[in-house]
C-alpha cells in the first residue's frame, strides 16, 4: 500500500493531501441511505444528516471550496431531502436550514435556497437564541449574505431585524459570569457572545454604522471577561474546572474576531487579548484533530490571522500542519481523521475529516478558504 500523503507545511504536498482526504470523505459516502450521506459525529442523529456542522451541506461545501471538486449526485441527495422539514431539522447556520440554504445557493442551486429560507422564515425564528451555531446571529449573518446575492430586500430586512433582537438582548460587560458553560452561558464562537461580534463586525461593514462596532466591543469584552492568562501567557476560555483554547467554545474562535475587529478599530485591549491567544495556539499538544475542538480549529486561527502573505510560511501554523500527520488514520487507502473522543473516523465538518480539510485550505490552498463569514477579505 502506498504511505499515506500527510500534511505538510509545502505548497507541492497540498493537492495530494486535499486529494486523498477527498477520496476517503467520498469512499465514505451512502447515498442510498435516507437519514445521512456521510459519517460524523453522533450528533447528527439528533440535529440531522443535511446541516452545516455535522452533515451533507458542511461536507460538499469543504470538498468544492478547497478544489476537491463538485459531485453531482451527492448534491441531488442534498437538494432532495433540504425541503423535507423532519422533526429533527433546525432553523439554525451550523445545526439547520440556513446552512443548508447557504450552501445549496453557494452550489448554484439558488432557487431551492430560497424555497428552504422561505421555510425557515415560515417558522418562529425571532425566538431562537442569539448565538452563531443555531440561532439569530447566524441567521442575520446568512440573511444578509442571500439578501446580496439574490438581491431579495425582505432578507436584508430580516437581517437587520435579527441584529436588533440580538443587540436588545447583549446586556452590558458585568452582565455575564466569569466562567463559561455548565450552569453558565457558554464564551465562544459558536455558543458565545463571539458569534454575536461576528454579525455585529460583519453589519458595520456593510453600513459603516459605528454603532455596530460598539455593539461588537461589547461583545468581545463579554467573552474576554470569560477567559483566564496562564502561566505562559496562554489566554483561554475559563470553563472552571478546565480552560479551552479550541475554534468552537474555547479562545481560538475569540482570536480570529478579535483580528477582524482590529482591522477596523484600535484597542489595547483585544490586542494584548489577541497576543494572549495566539500563544495558546501554539502547544504541542492537542488531544483533537476536528475544526471545533481540536487541532484543525487551532490551525485555522493561526492561518486566519497570520501576518504572513502565504500563512504556511509562518513557523506557529507550518508546526500545525506537520503535526496534523499525528493524528492521521488510512480509510481505504486514504487520509482520514478520527472524530470526538477518538472514538470512530468523522468525516463531517465540526469533527471530522472535511473540517481538517478545510484547515489545510486555509493554511495551504492557493485561494485560501474559511468557513462563511470569517475571511479577512469580507462577509461572504
């Protein structure tokens, strides 16, 4: 059997790694199966086979934006199941419907987006949570993003609206405990009050509404106020009992919205935060490989915010890349990774291999990619 192509810091290694990552996501594939396409993680039989995170949608969105190619009849697997609404199907970007939508028009398949959103918007939308992963910030995020690319003033309508409800909603600093999840509102990207800067950095960008930066300070400074300093410098999120430095609930998501908000306003604060961060993304040690809680997510803070024109250049995300080869596993001849806890391959985003894969497009593609929303260059 040939080795396996394992990653490295190199533009030449970057095709036949994407390549063999592709070929095991796809080897993987049951497309006669109704309740998902690919392996993940179990959460996608309690939220769904189609969402962004840990289904379909998140899966060919990673093969087509890292050049892994477009294939046709998982996308009609997709396109005929988006529009059934199941008693497990959510309204949310990572966990539902809008991820499905924002990746079916992302596909081309811009007229069955639409029919999912008017689904979506069918529903009682304005009373879901305000954070990215399932509720109004990803939303307005993904609203405002189809409202440009289908020109349909009623979404941008709606994005605004779901800002208003998030901002209505903030609070103020003090107002959030010192520690994250368990009985407490969890910090972070995906469940935090970062996915609420996120939509908030994104709105100022589109109006110039200083107001929205305002509102995106104070959300970082609630997160901020959740995160400890270790020893070495190292800034993460204080769960208590435990800190995370991880993209999902940990400091790595903090670190990349901090960069994008410092590109429109200087703070001391969020810079010394952001040097903080960047320690704590590189350790050695990461027990992980997924993009929300592993080394893949650390990667992707690194190459998203490296100075480096070419981030595989940079020494902290070159050490990431070859330490990714750790974590590697051979799934008919091709790389893979395992999911949570190590306890079977994933090949879906939050988890498993194609969030890995995006990692490496990040760091090592010649048209860097991101999740949606997090590219320096804007919105999209």
């Amino acid at each position: 059997m040939a080795a396996l192509p394992l990653p490295v810091p190199r533009q030449d290694g970057w095709a036949r790694t994407r390549d063999s990552l592709a070929s095991a996501i796809l080897a993987s594939a049951t497309p006669d199966r109704d309740d998902r396409l690919f392996p993940g993680d179990i959460e996608q039989f309690n939220t769904g086979g189609l969402n962004f995170a840990h289904g379909a949608a998140g899966v060919l969105y990673a093969l087509d934006v890292t050049g892994a190619g477009r294939f046709p009849q998982h996308e009609q697997w997709l396109l005929d199941r988006a529009m059934r609404m199941d008693r497990r199907a959510r309204l949310g970007f990572y966990d539902g419907l809008h991820g499905v939508a924002h990746v079916l028009d992302h596909l081309g398949h811009r007229a069955a987006a639409l029919r999912v959103i008017e689904l979506c918007m069918a529903e009682a939308w304005e009373k879901l949570g305000t954070d990215l992963l399932s509720g109004l910030s990803g939303l307005a995020l993904n609203f405002a993003h189809l409202s440009d690319t289908t020109g349909e003033s009623a979404l941008r309508d709606a994005a605004f609206r779901a800002a208003d409800l998030v901002s209505g909603r903030l609070g103020g600093v003090d107002e959030v405990p010192e520690t994250s999840g368990g009985r407490n509102p969890h910090a972070g990207l995906m469940r935090g009050s970062t996915g609420p800067a996120l939509m908030f950095i994104r709105l100022y960008e589109r109006t110039r509404d200083e107001a929205f930066l305002d509102l995106a300070a104070t959300a970082l400074r609630q997160d901020l106020r959740r995160c400890l300093t270790r020893g070495d410098g190292a800034l993460h999120v204080n769960e208590g009992w435990r800190s995370m430095p991880y993209l999902a609930t940990g400091s790595a998501g903090l670190g990349i919205v901090l960069d994008l908000f410092l590109a429109h306003r200087e703070d001391e604060q969020f810079r010394t935060a952001a040097a903080g961060i960047r320690i704590s993304s590189q350790s050695e040690h990461y027990i992980l490989s997924g993009l929300f809680n592993g080394r893949a997510g650390i990667l992707q803070h690194l190459a998203s915010t490296s100075p480096h024109p070419r981030p595989a250049d940079d020494p902290d995300v070159a050490a990431q890349i070859t330490a990714l080869s750790r974590h590697a596993l051979s799934y008919q001849g091709h790389l893979a990774y395992p999911g949570e806890q190590l306890l079977r391959l994933s090949m879906d985003v939050a988890t498993g291999s194609a969030g890995v894969l995006l990692a490496l497009g990040t760091a090592l593609g010649e048209d860097p990619v991101h999740l949606p929303f997090l590219s320096r260059a804007g919105s999209a």
